[in-house]
C-alpha cells in the first residue's frame, strides 16, 4: 500500500527507487539474521548498515532524478526561448491555443525523466490567454489516442536535396520538426533527392534515397525531444496519370498501400520520413518516383480523398469510412523546404511573394515564372549561337552538339543544355523550374485542403535556424530577433513580415549567388506563405482603365450600383468600427465623389475611396479643378472574426496601393487608434494634425508642399456620418 501511494503520488520512475531502496533493506535484513540469530559487528549492528546504505542509495535516487528535471529544465528553456522569438501576440497566441484543443482521451504516459513537467504556452500571455488553455507534454510519442480521440494536427514536409545539405543545417531542421511536434503540429517528411538524371536511369537512386532518409531521422532524433522512422514501403503505384495534379477526371498512379502502416507511427507522435520510393502493384518491384506524386498520394489518404472504393462496398460505409478518415487527421500546413526558398516575384525586384493568395495571384505568378523561363530561353539560345559561331570561326569543331537536342522538360536537361559555363542569365530557367513545381504542388495540395490550411515555402536554413545560434539584426523597421518561419507560421498563421509592407521596409536582400548584388531594402527572408485565399474584386476594374477623377458628363459611381451589395457593404462597415453608420447621410456625401471599391472575398474585408476637393477649390468640372483633386481612403474595414488573421487586410491595402493608386492615397485615423502602428509600417508619410485628434498617412512618393497642403485640407475638413454622437471622432 506504501509504495502503490508513493507511485500515485511521485509518478512510476520515483517508485521504482523507492523499490530499489526496500529492496536492499529486505536483503540486508536477511543476511543480517540467520536462524534467529543477531549477528553484531565491531562498531555497529547490522541493521544500522542496512539503514545507512538504504539512506544513501535513497539520496543517489533522489539526486539523479533532480538531475534529470534539472536537464529537463534547461531543454524546455531553450525550446520557450525559441518559442517567444517568434513574437506572437496575445490574440495571436489565443488564436493558437483554440485550434490546438487538448484531446479529451486519457494520456497514457507522461515523461520518465520529468513526469510534471508540461508545455503550457497560455503562461506566456497573461491570465486572459491562460484561461482554458490547453497542456501539451514534453513528449508527444506518449500520446497514444484511441477511439473517437481529439484529430492529430499534422504537416507535410518536403526536403528538395537533402545531400546538398551539411550536417549542421540538417540538424536544425530536425530541432526544428522537434519542436513543431511539441507545439501539437507532427510532421510527416517527404524526401527529395532530386537526381538532374532520369529516376529510373539514375544507377544509385534508392541507395541515394535511403541515406538521405535516414540522415533525416537521425537529425529529427538528435534533438532528444521527438522519434522518427523511415517508411519505405507505403507507396504503391498502379494505373494511372503521373503527373502530379489532383483532378476527379484523372486516376493518379500514386496511393498509400496501407493507412496503418503510416497511421500508427503518427498517433505516437513518431515523425514518418518517406522516400520517393514505390511499389508497382503487380510486379510488387521497387521503382522511384516523384516526390510530388509522392506528396499528393500522402495528402489524399491523410484527408480521405482515396484513389477508388472496393466496387462492392456499400455507398453508405464508404461516406462513413471516409468522414472517420477526415476526423482522424486534420492537414494543417504544406511545408516545402528548398534551397531556392519561396516563389519570386516581379513586383519586387530579385524578391520573393511574401503572401500568395492562391485564388487572385496564382495566375499572375505562374505567367511570370514562365515569361521569365522562355526569356531565358531566348537568352541561352542566342549565346550557344554567338558560341558555336566563335568556335566555328576559330576552326574548333562544336562542343555544344551533345546539348542543343536535349528535349525541353526537366531541369536537368536544362542545366545541360546550357552547359558548359552557365551565367546568371542562363541559370534562371533551370531554377525557375523547379519555382514553377513547388508553385504547382502548392496549389493542387491546397485544392485539397480546407481554407484553413496553408502552404510554407522557404530555404532549408531559414527552418533551420532555431538549431542555431540567431543574433539579433535589424530587419527594417526596429530591431528584431531572426525568425524560425516555421515556428512563427504555427503559431499565428502569419507570414514573417506582412506582404503589404512597403518594399523598403523589409530589410536587404541575400544574394542567391556570391556573384550577385545586394540590393538595398529589398533583402527580404526567401520565404513564401501561400492560403487557397479569396478573390479580390474592384470597381471599376483597375485592368480595364485607370481610376481618373470624375469628368463633367460622365456618370459617376454610386453606392446603388448594381455591381455592389450595399447592405453587405454596411454590415462590413459597422462590423470593423462597432458602430452604426447614417447610411443615408453617408451616401450622400460619397456619392458623385466615389473613386472605387475594393472587396475581399464575400465582403470579409474592403476599402471605399474617394476623389475629394481641397479647401477653397472650386468643383467646377475644368483640368485644374481635376488636378487638384485628392485620392482618399474612405473606409478601411475588415469583418472582426478576420481581423488578424487570413491575410484580409494586407490583401486589400496591397491591392489599393498597387493597383488601383499606385501613385500615391491619403487617409486618417484617431491619433489613438490601436491600428496607427500598421499604418504607419505602411506609409511613406505620417503628419498629426495639430488641435485635430487626426494623424494623417499618405503612400505618395515625392510629395511637394502644395500637395501637402491639400491632403491636410481634406483630411480636417472631413465630416463623419456616424448614427449614433457623430462629433466623436471615427
């Protein structure tokens, strides 16, 4: 009974010394009577030596296992530090604890070493983000759910050319996956290696490939805090298409063979790392394949989207056998690790897209990478003439012959083609390739997944980076710690930097190669954050014309237009302010003056402009009238249960200030408003107006003082059209 209350009270690890200890004591009574016989020493009876030694082997226990929480301590310190240079705030970190919900079954084990010790992330933010808030144990291996358990949050993570990577950035990686695992988000790692020559031709592909897949086991294992397992006997491919899309018209040749296999490791919270390794389903042969059809086949059994159903099964077990595999496991994050980090972009020079909303800008992203493909095309082609020309010239038979015929289609080929001295020119089409792949494979996963999840592309040292040492450096606006993008995506749904900073706020640009310039204010980390996202609708479509100011004669655009859903529109407006709108007295003012509408999904978020006159301007229809004409920011508002999050409000401001004025708007805020400080990371200038409780921001570049004046103008003489105390400043 003794040791079944120090069990329950202490934990197995401190009843097993307690054991140990009444173990000895037993034994040293035994050999201290015989025969009912008390032996007695020079110095001491037997039974003080037994205590003794029962004291002493008591305190090593005690002192091993303060060791041990000692150890814990140092772990779990180092792991909260990495936690909280990822500078999440308290809604964001709320925001976190309400999607990781704790699973409601019974944990089976804790911790041998430490078994009190829990990660509490709620302690970080104050009582308000505590209350409620779940408790995640140092070991997630140990959770072993059963039954109808709470859904396993899991990531996907491919590595593109693991054996290009040294040891040291391996092994942050796998710190990095470690701690993912802890925070509630385990992983299931895809391995890349790549070859430049045809799979099936490459001699040591598997060889390759296993090394490299367990190279990344044992970096996930270095870091002590999580388990991982190479498995290289889950793919199976039949009959099908092998290109890596997801479409209902098209049989992909990829699947899992067998869900438990895949699914038991990750309810132990072991991280899975599969090779782009298969078996044929007949031939039950080994054949290499992509790691994108890899990728897809995993995505499609982690979210029930199988291949095909038994023909004799019954449609109802189907639709009940695929909603128990959707509960099971929930496909957070698409985490693509490649050397080239996220996708460019030509908004910024040599830049990368920081927030890629998928259902406005995958179009546009795609047409640039591949303009900038056949451009580079164009550029290889011609030199390779200019060089067979100077070599023919020089009586030089051609060392290009080999290389001109290779067919177009694999960056492989194309390194070869532009063999054998590749300029910078020339190297971007084989690197634009595989932006192109990783752009594609984001965008069928994301098909997939519910609009919750997201897609994180960047460099295998940037998600490395909490495995070493990250010195502070300034980044543009203040001073800040280096980032774990990975971490910081987990725990905010956030990119790094928000994609609707001005370019030169985001710091300098690295050089992709030592050869390349570095750019002032455009070195922004290499990293992409993608979401399915929502389409982005203007009006009047900035595509079509420019937003001008209204001409007499001309129709002007009103808030009755057809294209617009007015009580949406207000809805939105009195959502974001928490106050009511004189609907009609707003529209009075703004119409006639309404320079567009910007709208975010299905009215989640949106901006209303407006041409406005200076003081003292006569409105009188005439070119200096016209001139002097101020593009204003009415209302900006985004819907409360997005505000934060989703990336609404950096897609609406980045689709005001690029494409509908990209010359420059000015708006106001109360000099008290919570929001100024993002406004005025997104500025180029800020003025309080003096006696007025307004702050004013404008984006023009290059403002001379006439100007000036007129945005101060407008902005004092502005009446709001509030219902209720409308003397208080909006």
């Amino acid at each position: 009974m003794i040791l079944q209350n120090i069990a329950l009270k202490e934990g197995k690890t401190v009843a097993g010394g307690h054991i140990r200890s009444w173990a000895t004591y037993k034994q040293a009574k035994q050999c201290c009577h015989k025969d009912a016989t008390r032996y007695y020493s020079t110095n001491r009876d037997p039974d003080s030596h037994s205590r003794e030694e029962l004291a002493k082997a008591h305190a090593r226990h005690l002192a091993n296992n303060q060791k041990a929480r000692k150890d814990a301590r140092a772990i779990d310190k180092d792991f909260f530090m990495s936690v909280l240079s990822s500078s999440a705030t308290k809604r964001e970190a709320k925001s976190y604890l309400q999607r990781f919900t704790p699973s409601k079954t019974p944990i089976a084990a804790q911790n041998a070493q430490s078994p009190k010790n829990g990660v509490n992330l709620g302690s970080f933010y104050a009582p308000t983000a505590v209350l409620g808030s779940p408790k995640f144990i140092r070991n997630p291996q140990d959770n072993i759910r059963q039954g109808t358990g709470s859904q396993l949050h899991t990531a996907l993570v491919k590595i593109r050319a693991p054996q290009t990577l040294d040891d040291s950035t391996l092994h942050g990686i796998g710190k990095t996956l470690s701690q993912l695992g802890r925070l509630g988000l385990i992983s299931v790692v895809v391995v890349d290696c790549n070859s430049d020559e045809p799979l099936d031709l490459a001699p040591s592909w598997r060889a390759l490939a296993t090394k490299q897949a367990n190279r990344i086991v044992a970096a996930i294992e270095s870091s002590g805090g999580i388990e991982a397992r190479m498995l290289d006997n889950i793919i199976g491919v039949g009959e099908g298409s092998d290109k890596p899309q997801y479409g209902n018209l098209t049989r992909p040749r990829t699947h899992v063979t067998l869900r438990k296999l895949l699914m038991t490791p990750l309810r132990r919270g072991v991280i899975p790392v599969v090779p782009s390794l298969a078996y044929n389903d007949v031939t039950q042969t080994a054949i290499p394949v992509t790691a994108a059809e890899t990728v897809l086949a995993l995505v499609r059994e982690l979210t029930g989207l199988p291949v095909e159903t038994p023909p004799d099964e019954d449609p109802a077990e189907t639709k009940e056998r695929l909603r128990l595999m959707r509960e099971e496991v929930s496909l957070d994050r698409l985490i693509i690790l490649d050397p080239l980090g996220g996708i460019p972009t030509s908004v910024r020079p040599d830049g990368y897209h920081v927030f890629l909303n998928m259902e406005q800008e995958y179009g546009p992203a795609k047409r640039h990478l591949l303009e900038d493909m056949q451009a580079g095309e164009s550029r290889g082609a011609l030199q390779i003439q200019s060089d067979k020309e100077h070599v023919s010239d020089l009586g030089m038979s051609n060392p290009f012959s080999k290389f001109v015929e290779v067919e177009f289609g694999s960056p492989g080929a194309i390194a070869k083609r532009n063999s054998p001295e590749p300029d910078t020119a020339r190297d971007s089409t084989p690197r634009n390739w595989y932006h192109l792949q990783n752009l594609e494979l984001a965008r069928s996963v994301l098909t997939m997944l519910p609009p919750s999840s997201s897609a994180l592309l960047t460099t295998p040292e940037e998600a490395a980076n909490s495995g070493k040492e990250t010195p502070f450096q300034a980044v543009g606006v203040g001073t800040r710690r280096v980032r774990n993008p990975l971490i910081h995506n987990l725990l905010t749904d956030k990119p790094v930097f928000s994609s609707s900073l001005p370019i030169g706020r985001l710091g300098q640009t690295k050089p992709s190669m030592a050869s390349q310039p570095v750019y002032p204010a455009l070195s922004i980390t290499p990293t992409t954050f993608a979401k399915h996202g929502m389409p982005i609708t203007i009006f009047p479509n900035p595509e079509i014309a420019d937003w001008e100011a209204p001409e007499l004669g001309k129709p002007p655009m009103t808030l009755t237009d057809s294209q617009i859903d007015l009580p949406r529109l207000i809805h939105l407006i009195e959502d974001s302010f928490g106050r009511k709108l004189d609907v009609q007295d707003y529209i009075n003012r703004v119409n006639g003056r309404i320079a567009g509408v910007i709208i975010a999904g299905e009215y989640e978020g949106g901006a209303l402009l407006t041409w406005e006159l200076p003081p003292g301007v006569v409105d009188d229809g005439s070119p200096e009238s016209r001139a002097r004409m101020v593009p204003y920011l009415d209302k900006f508002a985004v819907l409360k249960k997005s505000q934060g999050s989703g990336g609404v409000a950096d897609a609406v401001f980045t689709a005001m200030v690029r494409d509908c004025f990209p010359r420059g708007v000015v708006w106001r805020s109360r000099t008290t408003n919570v929001v100024n400080n993002w406004y005025f990371e997104r500025s180029r200038g800020t003025w309080k107006l003096p006696g007025a409780g307004w702050t004013m921001f404008w984006t023009t570049p290059d403002m001379d003082r006439r100007t000036f004046m007129d945005y101060e103008g407008v902005c004092r003489g502005i009446e709001p059209s509030w219902a209720d105390n409308k003397a208080v400043l909006d």
